[in-house]
C-alpha cells in the first residue's frame, strides 16, 4: 500500500480533486498543485481540530475524544458554521447504524440461550437417524419378503397377507 | 474521505490516545466542508483575475479572508502571493 510514515500521511488526492470539482464552475480547472495545495491544508485541519479537542477531551478528563469534544473544538476554533451539518450528517449515521444493530439483534432476543437451542439440535439429530435407520429397516424387510416371494413363486400359489404390506412398504419408502 | 486516514493522521500527534468511533465520521465530514469553503474562497480570486484556472496564489488569497483560516500560515508558500 501507500505511504504510512506520518510525516507523509495525506488524503486520498482523487477524493479531493473530485471535492474540489464539486464546487468550481465546470469551465474552472484546478491545477495538481493547488490540489496538493488544498490537500495539506486539509491535513493541517484535521490536527487543528484533533489537538484542540483531545485538549478538550483531557479537560473533561476523558480518555476518548467524543463527538462533543469535536463539536466544541470546531466551534472554538472558529469553524461554528460546520457544526449544524456535521451534525446532521452524525445523526443520520447514528440512525441507520442503530437500525443496522436493532434488526440484527432480532434474532438474537428469541429467548432461548446457547445451550438450550444445541440440545434441541441434537434431539433433532436423534430424530432424523431414527428415521433413517427405520427407513433402512424398513428396506432391508421389504428386500427379505421379496426373497421370500420368490421361493414361493416355486411353490403353488397361496394368498399372501404379505402382499398390502409390500405396497405399503413402496409408499414408506418413498 | 477515507476514516481509516483521518484515524492515522489524528494519530500522528502523539499526545492524542483514543478516538471514538464517531470522530473520525464527524472529522470526515468538517474536512469536506473545509475543501469547498477553501475552493470556493479561493476562485474568487481566479475570478476576480478573469483566470479560469486555480492557482496557489489564489488559495493564499482565500486564505487570507478567513480569521479561522489563520493556522494555514505555515503551510502556504509565502513567495507566490501575486497582486
């Protein structure tokens, strides 16, 4: 990746120009210079209001600069007017992360803990193998009458109560 | 404006220790609002000089309207202020 040494940390020059372009009247062009230019300065901003509001931050003896100790560092550096859409633009976020969070917790609140919901599964397991292993009874009986059909196909002819068992096997089995 | 970015540059100041999550967002946002007021600030200047390209000496000027824009003295080159 990038350079990462602090002393060249900078912002991404796309995203600038494209800021800067924004704003300009479409016939305006700005050279790479001055972007590089509004870039550092933009660099330089964001230590003026990290040092002032991790001031603030100790003087609230905080160890975490918080969204208010930015706020307050804008508005006492001069720079009142970002408050109200900085703002706007936290609360939306805050909103949609909350939302985010909420419906992911849905599935967590179902009320059952951990434990409860393995031994469930593996009642569940057991019913299934059961079924199968019937399942598998049930074919290694049917393969056995059939066999016995058979012989008895040598044998004169006689009513066979096995005979209904047979198709009712067929239906179990599928 | 990329948060991880702005987190390592509030980080190169070594007195600065945590960060909530949030600040990076809100510092984002500040940035983006400082580029555009700077530019737009700025070619007011190139206007003025019937100028369709902005110039270093345009953002000096932009500059030196603002009070806030103060901190940005040392950052400027002092040598390209043209009239």
């Amino acid at each position: 990746m990038g350079d990462k040494n602090d002393d060249n940390l900078s912002l991404p020059k796309a995203t600038v120009s494209k800021l800067i372009k924004e704003i300009l009247p479409q016939e305006v062009k700005c050279s790479n210079e001055t972007r590089d230019l509004i870039l550092e300065c933009c660099v330089e901003f964001i230590h003026l209001i990290s040092s002032e509001a991790n001031d603030i931050c100790g003087k609230d003896n905080k160890r975490t600069i918080a969204p208010e100790h930015v706020i307050k560092a804008l508005k006492e550096l001069g720079f009142g007017d970002y408050i109200q859409k900085v703002t706007e633009v936290y609360d939306k976020h805050k909103l949609e992360v909350s939302t985010k969070t909420k419906s992911s917790k849905k599935f967590e609140n179902l009320g059952k803990p951990t434990e409860q919901l393995i031994k469930e599964q593996q009642l569940l397991f057991a019913k299934a193998r059961s079924a199968y292993q019937q399942s598998a009874e049930a074919q290694q009986l049917q393969q056995q009458q059939q066999l016995q059909l058979q012989q008895q196909g040598l044998q004169p002819p006689q009513t066979n109560p096995q005979l209904p068992n047979h198709s009712e096997n067929n239906n179990n089995n599928q | 404006l990329p948060l991880a970015r702005i987190k390592k540059i509030m980080k190169s100041d070594p007195s600065v220790r945590m960060i909530s999550w949030e600040a990076p967002l809100l510092f984002a946002k500040a940035c983006e609002f400082f580029i555009l007021e700077l530019t737009a600030r700025s070619w007011i200047h190139t206007d003025l000089s019937k100028r369709r390209t902005l110039q270093r000496s345009d953002i000096i000027h932009g500059v030196s309207r603002v009070e806030a824009f103060d901190f940005l003295i040392d950052v400027l080159p002092r040598d390209e202020i043209k009239p």
